[in-house]
C-alpha cells in the first residue's frame, strides 16, 4: 500500500522525530528496532514506549547478534566509551551498522508492500559515521531496487531521510512542533538501566547543546551534572 511506511525507530532522539514526521505526512507507520547487542536496553525500552504513544501500527523488535562482532565501544564492553570529542570515525560507530538495519528494513518493506523507508541518520550532527552521509542514503536507495523483487518489477523504494541536513537544534524545534515528548527518548551510549544520560559521551552533548541553541528546556535525565 502507497500509504505505509517502515520507520526505523532506535529509542534516540532523531528517530522518535522521524516518527512523527512520518505520520504528520499521512503514512501507516510499521516501526522497527534492533536488540544488537548494544551496550544498555535502555533505547529499547524507549522505542517500545514511543511506539505505544505513537500508536504505530506495528512495532517489532529484532534480535541480532552484532557483539559477537564487536569493533565498537557500543558492541563490545571492553572498549570505553569516549568522553572527549575524537577526530576521524569514533570508536563507538557500530561497523556496517546502518547498511544492515536498512537492509532488514528493506525486507520487511517488501512484505508489507511498503515502498518508504525512514531513518533518522543526519549529515551535520552525525559523529563522523560513514553510514549517516548522504551518499549512502542515495548508494543504498540504489542498492534497494536492484536487489528486490519488487524494485526491479519498477515498484520502487525510496528511503527517507528527512533529518540529512537538519541541525540538532532544527531537529528538536520541528520535533516540538509535532508534539514528540522528548523525555522519552534514550540517546545517551551509555545510559543506565532507568534509562538516565550519563552527559559525557559524544551523543549526550551533541543532545544537550541541541536543547540550547534550540532555546527549549531539556529534559533529559542524566545521571549526573557535567
């Protein structure tokens, strides 16, 4: 169906806005998470609760295994989450991350007939990953109709990315006007099992400076004050 939408949903931020873009342009929205292994349930238990609030049509959880690669401070215990900004790609970018959640996506796009992928990957405030860039948003839309059924057959997909070239701070701004509650979103890489933000890593103060030039309270619950 032209009206449905699969929407990746990380329990962050960005993805709970992306959400709610979705469904403001009038799509049935199937959200999608991913238990990968990652360092805290937290963002799990985050996106359950967006779902809910959203009232998604679906929201599934997907079981993998990525740890068992590792590579990443996200996947793997032994290596620190950084506390100071790094130059290059970090350590915690979760190697080929986004091209296999997309590609999962991607597959239950299909079955669902759904032709719009959302993912809330962004170009400005993205931490240096290769796989938040426009050129592989553009390489795996590519990718996506020449290696389905239904993208060959010309019923195309399109993945959506409509926080690419947005600021932090224009991104909580329009999440605001939508009505996302962002005390319910989980951002932090290392956050606790309440689900509170340590306030150190890369992506809490991309967060917390985003709440500033935004000019809107944050209400983040972070462990401590840093």
């Amino acid at each position: 169906m032209s009206d449905c939408a699969v929407v990746l949903l990380s329990g962050g931020l960005d993805s709970a806005t992306v959400l709610a873009i979705a469904q403001q342009q009038g799509y049935q929205c199937h959200a999608i998470s991913f238990d990968y292994g990652q360092r805290h349930q937290s963002e799990l238990v985050a996106a359950t609760k967006i779902a809910e609030t959203a009232t998604v049509t679906q929201h599934l959880i997907l079981p993998m295994a990525l740890d068992l690669i590792g590579g990443s401070a996200l996947t793997d215990m032994q290596i620190e989450v950084p506390v100071h900004a790094q130059s290059g790609i970090p350590v915690t970018y979760v190697p080929a991350r986004n091209t296999i959640f997309l590609s999962l996506a991607l597959g239950w796009a299909e079955v669902l007939h759904a032709r719009h992928i959302f993912i809330g990957v962004n170009a400005l405030d993205y931490s240096g990953y290769p796989d938040c860039r426009p050129e592989f948003i553009e390489a795996f839309e590519k990718l996506a109709n020449v290696a389905t059924r239904a993208g060959v057959e010309g019923d195309s997909f399109t993945i959506e990315a409509p926080l690419l070239h947005l600021s932090k701070a224009e991104i909580i701004q329009l999440g605001v006007k939508l009505g996302v509650d962002y005390s319910d979103t989980v951002s932090c890489y290392q956050a606790d099992e309440q689900g509170r933000a340590c306030g150190r890593c890369d992506s809490c103060r991309l967060r917390r400076q985003g709440f500033v030039d935004a000019g809107i309270e944050d209400q983040t619950l972070y462990q401590a004050t840093s």
